[in-house]
C-alpha cells in the first residue's frame, strides 16, 4: 500500500494526528455507524436501537410497523474529516427484511442547505435492490452533489416508510463516505 493510502487510512481509523486529512482523492467517512456505541449512554436506550437481528454486534437500527420514518441522524459537511467538500457520496448498509412486503421503503440522504439553496433528498429504494429476505443484504447507492455546496449544510440520514404499513425493517453498518 502507498505511503499515501496508508496514512490517510491512519487518519480515518485512528485520527491521532491534529488536522489529519484523508488525501482528496481518497474516499472520506461522513456517517458510519454500527448502532453499538449507544449502549451505556442512554437509559432506557433510543427507540430506533434494536436488539432482534443484527449484521454485526447486538443492535441495529430498526423501523417498525406504522412507523413512517425513523430517527434521523445529522451532522454538518464542516463535522467530517473531508479535505474540502464531497462531490459525490456513496450510501452503504446492510438492511434485513422479513419479506418482500415491504412496500415502499427508502433509505434517505439529505443536504439541508437551510435555504440557502434548494435542498439535496436522494433516496436507496430497498425493494428495487433487496432479492433475498430474512436474510442481511448489502445496499448501495452513489449520490452526485452540486458544486454549491457549503460547510455549515447538513448532512441527514433517516429510513422512511412511505406506505405507513410497511414492515419492520432493520439498517445496521451504515457507512456514507464521500470524495471530491
């Protein structure tokens, strides 16, 4: 591995070094989350934190039945460890379902740019990807982004049932990288 992909790798593993920068080229994380580090910090724990099935650890995120969205994570372009700001993004996760009775379930991404211009909604449609139920399947989704974008802009992702009666359906090892 080159100097190059190794240090930047180091940054985004460890962040030991002060102002360390993955190289521009390189993807960077802007959400990963394993749904374990909540454990411990709250009593009784989040709603959306599930113990029933799992990709990997005990929980993962899960929406239940007439649920129409889930909890939404949020953090800033400026809260990353980017070297300037994505251009594009790439949604992964691991998602479980009981069956192909889903309906209509999106795992969304969103930029609110507060106004300042029009807002970024990108949406992974799991039945179009998802062949194989009772069983974890990997998603994906590569996301394009405007060149306008600023660092205060926040970066959203949520799971959104758009027919209420969709069954439960369960996120977990959710990564958003993103490059220039």
């Amino acid at each position: 591995m080159p100097l190059r992909s190794f240090q930047g790798l180091l940054c985004l593993l460890l962040g030991l070094l002060p102002g360390c920068q993955p190289p521009a080229n390189e993807a960077c994380v802007l959400i990963q989350s394993d749904f374990e580090q909540f454990e411990g910090w709250f009593d009784p724990l989040p709603g959306f934190l599930n113990a029933e099935q799992a990709h990997s650890g005990r929980y993962s995120y899960r929406l239940g039945n007439g649920a129409e969205y889930g909890s939404v994570y949020r953090t800033t372009l400026a809260n990353t460890r980017c070297e300037g700001l994505p251009r594009r993004l790439r949604l992964s996760a691991w998602v479980y379902l009981p069956s192909g009775r889903i309906r209509k379930t999106k795992l969304v991404v969103q930029v609110d740019c507060h106004g300042r211009r029009p807002n970024i909604w990108r949406a992974l449609e799991v039945s179009e990807v998802v062949r194989r139920y009772q069983q974890w399947e990997r998603v994906q989704k590569n996301i394009a982004l405007p060149a306008d974008l600023d660092p205060s802009d926040e970066l959203q992702f949520y799971v959104w049932h758009a027919e209420a009666n969709g069954e439960p359906t369960w996120v977990d090892d959710l990564l958003v990288e993103g490059w220039q």
